[in-house]
C-alpha cells in the first residue's frame, strides 16, 4: 500500500475524503445537525479496496467527530460494521432513528 495516503474532511461537499497519490480513492458522506453527526454512505474506489483505506477512513471520521463534541450516528452500514468491531465509541454513539433496536 502507498504510504502517501491524506485524509481530510472537506466540509463543502459534506464529507471526508481518503486521498492515495492525490487521487479520490474512497468517502465518507455525513450530515451534521443538532450536535449529531449522521454517517450516510461510505465508499471506497473498487481499484483501492482491501488496502485498510476503508478503515483509516472511518477512524479518522469517527475522531473528528468524536473531538467535535459531536453524536455518531451510523446509518451507513460500512460505519455500523467498523464500530461493532471498535467498541471504544460506545459511548458517542446514538441509534440511528427508525432502525430496529436489538
């Protein structure tokens, strides 16, 4: 794997990106609002998959927000699964609305 990986939210397009040799190589699209942070779909490039990118991704995301003070909300399912395996953001986590609760 390049070890020139950069990731960076970009605020204006509502998400954060993970960059490989400056290229788009994946995204996580959020929506903020009340104090919450709701993840809503996460990609990464199929030409970048089973690099870890997908990962370096959403942990910085889940930093960033957990610094912001703010509430993760993981309606993406990619989000869901990276914290089901990451229990140390239980406590910043909320329901995702709707969802059915186990």
């Amino acid at each position: 794997m390049s070890e020139d990986i950069q990731v960076d939210e970009v605020a204006e397009r509502s998400r954060y990106e993970i960059r490989s040799g400056g290229a788009v190589a994946g995204f996580a699209i959020y929506r903020r609002e009340g104090g919450r942070t709701t993840f809503t779909h996460t990609i990464v490039k199929p030409e970048y998959e089973g690099q870890g990118l997908g990962s370096r991704l959403a942990r910085f995301a889940l930093d960033d927000t957990v610094a912001r003070g703010e509430r993760i909300v993981p309606e993406c399912p990619f989000i869901r699964a990276y914290l089901e395996r990451h229990p140390e953001y239980a406590d910043s986590v909320d329901p995702v609305p709707g969802a059915d609760e186990h």
